[in-house]
C-alpha cells in the first residue's frame, strides 16, 4: 500500500501562485485526490496554470485510485488538464472496458494530450487527435519496476517543455523508465542527460 506520508495534509494554502505560473507544466499527483483539501489544491493549482498559460498534467498513479474516484478523475481529464499520464490498467479503469483500443478513443476526446504506458509493449502517445506508437526502450532485465511511471512522466515532459516533438517525448520517457527500471530503487544511478546525448534525443 502506498504511504503518502504528510503529502495527505496538502491542502489550497501550500499553493504558490508564483512557483505555478513560473512553471511550463503543473504535474499532479493522483494518489493524492483523497482529501477534500487536496482536491482543493488541485482545482486551484489548475486555474492558475491555465489563466496563466500553462499546461496542467494529471498521472492517475495507481488503478485502485481510479475505482475509487472515476467520476471525478474523468471531470478532471475531461475539464482541467491538459496531459493525462496513465499505465494500461488505469486507463482501461477510468473508462470501465477491457479493450485498450477504446480506452484510447475516449481519452482522445476527453484530453489534447496523454501518455499511456503498456509496459514492454511500449507507450502510446495522443497529441492533438493524433496517436503516435513507441517502443519500449530494451533492457537485458527488468529487477524492480518501482518508479517506472514517474520516470517516464519525467523523460517526457523533460521533451515537452524543450520543444520535442511527440514521439521524442515518447522516447525520453521510456529511456528514463528503462534505466529505473533496470536496478533496485525508484532513482536513477546514471546519468539520464548523458543517456539521451548518447541516444541522439537531447
């Protein structure tokens, strides 16, 4: 079980308006979407991104989180964010199918970006109307998967906010996964930009 330690007291007072506003994207968490102060913050941390120009980017982290709250994380995709973040599981959850294929129509509709995860099978990308398919970025073995979605979260926006284009996001994100993903422990232990150099995508 996830322990989210003081992140549960998160309410719209730790929100700083001037961190958002300097900041391309805001990236929320959903393990925190329990507390009716956390929702708070979130709704509040989204309008100030948007009435500033930013982009609002929401990972539905864990697939129990979804049941618990899929009417209320689809109102969030559908209304205030901007980039969904999502495994196969999560998005099969939030929109109640067994088929992929129609959890990736929805979401097209419901978001102008997401990134949905599907472990070795890779990634697919939606941007603007379109999908995009990458690849999962090889390993000799997978030890411990723990940190693997924010990483790729991390590898992709790290594109996003340079400018890159949709399948290089793609991209970055599945290295920076494939590197945590290789080790025991959610952090990298090499370098992640001198990867990307090493892989042309920096």
């Amino acid at each position: 079980s996830t322990f989210l330690g003081a992140a549960q007291k998160l309410g719209p007072d730790d929100i700083d308006p001037e961190t958002i506003k300097a900041a391309a994207v805001t990236y929320m968490e959903g393990y925190l979407w329990d507390e009716p102060g956390a929702k708070e913050a979130f709704l509040k941390a989204a309008k100030i991104a948007h009435d500033a120009g930013r982009l609002v980017s929401l990972t539905l982290s864990d697939s129990f989180c979804v049941d618990r709250f899929r009417d209320e994380f689809r109102r969030l995709a559908r209304d205030e964010v901007d980039l969904l973040f999502a495994n196969e599981a999560e998005i099969l959850s939030l929109y109640e199918t067994d088929v992929f294929d129609d959890a990736l129509q929805q979401v097209r509709k419901d978001c102008k970006f997401a990134a949905l995860t599907r472990s070795e099978q890779g990634s697919v990308i939606v941007a603007d109307g379109e999908v995009h398919v990458v690849d999962a970025e090889p390993v000799s073995k997978v030890v411990d998967t723990t940190g693997a979605g924010d990483l790729f979260a991390a590898g992709f926006l790290y594109g996003l906010t340079r400018g890159k284009d949709p399948v290089t996001c793609g991209r970055l994100g599945a290295l920076a996964a494939a590197e945590v993903i290789s080790h025991y422990g959610p952090r990298p232990q090499v370098s992640l930009a001198d990867l990307a150099k090493q892989k042309g995508l920096a």
